[in-house]
C-alpha cells in the first residue's frame, strides 16, 4: 500500500503530469523542425525495454519473506506471459495468458 | 483531402484501437485504487498523464516507498520515448498553429503516433491540416476510452476486497507491455541488462539502483544496434 501523504500523491501526478507534457512537446512545441541527433535517438529507442524489466525484476527473482529461493509459479507466469508477448505482438493476449497461468498454477500447486 | 475527410480516415484506423486502450486502462484503474489510491486520484492520473506504463511505474514505487524525486525520474524516464515521437512528427505537424500542436502534444499517445507518422511518411505531400486532422481522428475515440477505462477499473478495484492478492498481476501487467517490445536482439539486450543491473545493484539507497540499470542498459541496447549495422544486420 502507498504510505505517502496525499499531498505526495497529488505532487507525483501533477510532476508526472507536467513532464510528460513538455516530453511530448518538445519538438513539436519549442524546438521546431531540428532533429535529434542520431546517437540521442538510439538511446532513447530503448528507454521503455531499459526501465520497466528492471522495475520488475525484484519482484519476480527475488525470494520473498521467509523464504530462499525465488517463488517457481511467479517465475513460470513470468515467463509464460513474456512468452506469449513476444510471439503474439499483442500486449493484451499476453496479459491474459499470465493471469491466466498464474490462476491455474495457484490451484494446482498452492490449494 | 481536406481536414474533415483526413479527420473521418484517421477515426477509422483509430476505432479498433479502443479495444488495446480499454482494458489497459481498466488495469491501472484496478492497480491504483488497489495500491491505495482513491477514485479522483486515480482519474486525474490518467487524465492529466495518460501514459499507461509512466503511471504505473509511478504507483508501483510509491508502493516500494522511494522517494518522491526517484518516483518522477523514473517514470519520467520510461516517456523519454514521447521526445523521439515529438522529434519524428515535428517535421510534418511543425507548420500547424502552436495550439493545435499543443493540443496534440497532450494527446500524444503510443498509438497515435504509430498510426500518424505511418501515414504521413507514406504521404508527405498531404497539406498540414489534413495531418493535423488525421492525428485527431486517430486520438479522438482512444483518449474518452483511456478515461472512462480508469474510472470502470478503479471502481472495480475499490470493490474487492483489499485481503484479495492481486499484488502479482502488476507484474504481468508490465511484462505484457515489455513482450511485444522485444523485437530485436538489441532490445533483448537492453531488457537483460535490465534485470541483472537492477538486482546486483538492488543495495543502493533511494530506488538508484533502477536508475543504474537503465542507464546501463540504454548504452547495451545502443551498443547492440550499432554493432547489427556494422554487421549489416539491422533493418
């Protein structure tokens, strides 16, 4: 659960609401017709594939409390879900297949 | 074609769109409210931002606990890519009157600008009003779904109980985004740098570690494309 005080939260969307703006405008708004360098734009292609792997990662290799090694079910509906992303091109059929993965094996192993 | 036929062909390569954007948003309505935070909250959010991935890496590090700086940084960092859309569209939408640009700068979403600059660099001859009037058509049903998604799954989300684990679907929530991204060897690259980075680097205070990893994984995936060109590999 977020512990941060309201005022955080409203801080959090109203910087993220900001910034994202002035991302999307830059060129369009204030820098015109010039082009990002070349070696700005290969950086950039890969800022989404760079960040969000890495946030998740504790999650999902990590032990939880209490325990030593890495939970296999998260691991398996981890993977299934990557899986399904990376054949089917389609972020919704891979959501899908995870939680789905991640319900069955639940039943089957944790009930 | 003038503005309005521009604006009625856009909204038809637009409109199956909704059916990517509606169950996004439902899932970080869902999330937020989950996480903690209240209806309007979650609203605004999506309204003021809309950027699924940014807010949901914003809400999961409130949850972590990082600092607030750390918080916009990094999901400041996952809509870098909003600058590359900015860049690559100043070229057709520059000529366009500053609000109308400003306008499609807020409604700058992912679909939106893979739909328009495949047509505008298919038909660069277009006048800039049709352009500006086919990337309104493309946004104009998405943005209302991205809304009212939110709102559907954080209602939703206040009406499970919070004993009910649903922690792990944010998780699957984000690989599902990263899967269809990896389409090359590079962004593969870059992913794996990801991970590994993220958790030798896990002690360092303040969330920095993530920094560290992207860091270090942007300059892997960088890395890779530039070594598929020389190779001739990289199309």
């Amino acid at each position: 659960m977020i512990q941060q005080s309201q005022g955080t939260i409203w801080l959090v969307i109203a910087g993220l609401a900001i910034g994202s703006f002035l991302l999307r405008f830059s060129f369009l708004g204030l820098i015109g017709k010039r082009q990002l360098p070349g070696w700005a734009l290969r950086l950039l292609r890969y800022t989404p594939v760079a960040v969000i792997p890495g946030l998740m990662a504790p999650q999902i290799f990590l032990p939880a409390d209490g325990s030593t090694l890495p939970d296999p079910i998260k691991l398996a509906a981890a993977a299934i879900t990557v899986a399904v992303g990376v054949w089917s091109r389609n972020v919704i059929a891979a959501m899908a297949a995870g939680v789905s993965a991640l319900a069955v094996l639940i039943w089957l192993f944790q009930s | 074609m003038t503005p309005g036929q521009a604006f009625w062909a856009g909204l038809k390569i637009g409109a199956p769109f909704v059916l990517v954007v509606a169950p996004f948003g439902a899932v970080f309505g869902v999330v937020a409210t989950e996480a903690g935070l209240d209806i309007v909250q979650t609203l605004v959010f999506s309204i003021a931002v809309i950027a699924g991935a940014a807010q949901l890496t914003a809400v999961e590090l409130m949850v972590q606990d990082a600092p607030t700086l750390i918080v916009l940084l990094t999901a400041l960092a996952v809509n870098l890519r909003m600058a590359m859309y900015s860049a690559s569209l100043a070229p057709h939408l520059g000529a366009a009157p500053v609000w109308q640009r400003a306008l499609m700068s807020y409604l700058m979403v992912d679909q939106a600008y893979a739909i328009g600059v495949q047509q505008f660099e298919q038909h660069p001859d277009m006048p800039v009003g049709a352009k500006v009037g086919y990337f309104f058509g493309a946004v104009i049903l998405l943005c209302p779904t991205w809304y009212l998604a939110t709102l559907a799954g954080a209602l939703l989300g206040t009406a499970i109980p919070p004993s009910l684990p649903v922690g792990f679907a944010v998780p699957i929530a984000f690989l599902a985004l990263i899967g269809p991204m990896l389409r090359t060897l590079a962004h593969m690259v870059a992913a794996f740098v990801s991970v590994v980075g993220a958790l030798i680097f896990a002690f360092v205070p303040y969330n920095l570690g993530l920094m560290i990893a992207a860091i270090l994984a942007m300059g892997a995936g960088a890395l890779v494309e530039l070594w598929l060109i020389r190779r001739g590999r990289w199309s």
